[in-house]
C-alpha cells in the first residue's frame, strides 16, 4: 500500500485547508452565511490550527512505516478524522446539498476508506512505500 502518497495527499489537503482557514475565517464564513461575531471566527481560527497540525504530522510521516501495529497512532487519528469527517459531511450533504459540502464529502470519504484500509491491514514488508 503506498502510504507515502497518502500522507503526502493528506497533508497537502489538510495544510491548504488549515492556511485558508486559518487566514481568511470572516470569507469562509461570509460565504456560507454565518455572522461575523466573535466566537465563530476563533473557532473558524482554531479549527485552521487543527488541521495544520494534522498535515505536519502526516508530512513528518510519511516515510514512516505505517499500517497494522506500525505507528498505530498516526493512522488510528487520520482513520477517526476522515472517517467521522465523511459521515458528518454526508449527513449534511443529505440534509442540504451544496457543491462545497459534497466535493469535501468525497475527498473525507476517500480518505477515510484510504487510513482504514492502512489502519487494518499489515504493511507485508513494505519499507516505507
């Protein structure tokens, strides 16, 4: 399994999200509608950090042996993230379709299948692939 394309594709997805979101959180919200008071930017804010704290643990990873028992963590945390990520954004994409939350949607979801295949396989040997 080529881990080392996952994490680098993760963490450039998750490093383009966390910088838009981290810099530009009033246009993120403008757009979807949200009022620009307080506590919705911080969190806009916060959640920017997140995800460019995932994309540095999975850039520093991925020349890592990842999959079975080999750093269990990292793609037990991916798994959790896109997986529940893609459940919550294909719920909202049933409740209200848009484009954006599809599109988003669809990459979780292949993600999240993509670390689930990782977390619960054995890498059989691989190096570092």
């Amino acid at each position: 399994m080529k881990t080392r394309i996952l994490l680098g594709a993760s963490a450039l997805f998750l490093a383009v999200l966390g910088v838009g979101i981290t810099f530009l959180p009033q246009e993120l919200l403008t757009h979807f509608g949200v009022r620009l008071e307080g506590v919705p930017v911080l969190l806009i804010q916060l959640l920017g950090a997140l995800y460019l704290g995932f994309a540095i643990l999975n850039w520093m990873n991925r020349g890592n042996r990842i999959g079975g028992i080999y750093n269990r963590g990292v793609s037990m945390a991916n798994f959790f993230h896109f997986g529940v990520g893609a459940v919550s954004l294909l719920k909202g994409v049933a409740a209200q379709f848009t484009p954006e939350v599809a599109v988003a949607a669809t990459i979780y979801l292949v993600f999240g299948i993509w670390f689930g295949l990782v977390l619960f396989t054995h890498p059989a040997g691989e190096a570092a692939t």
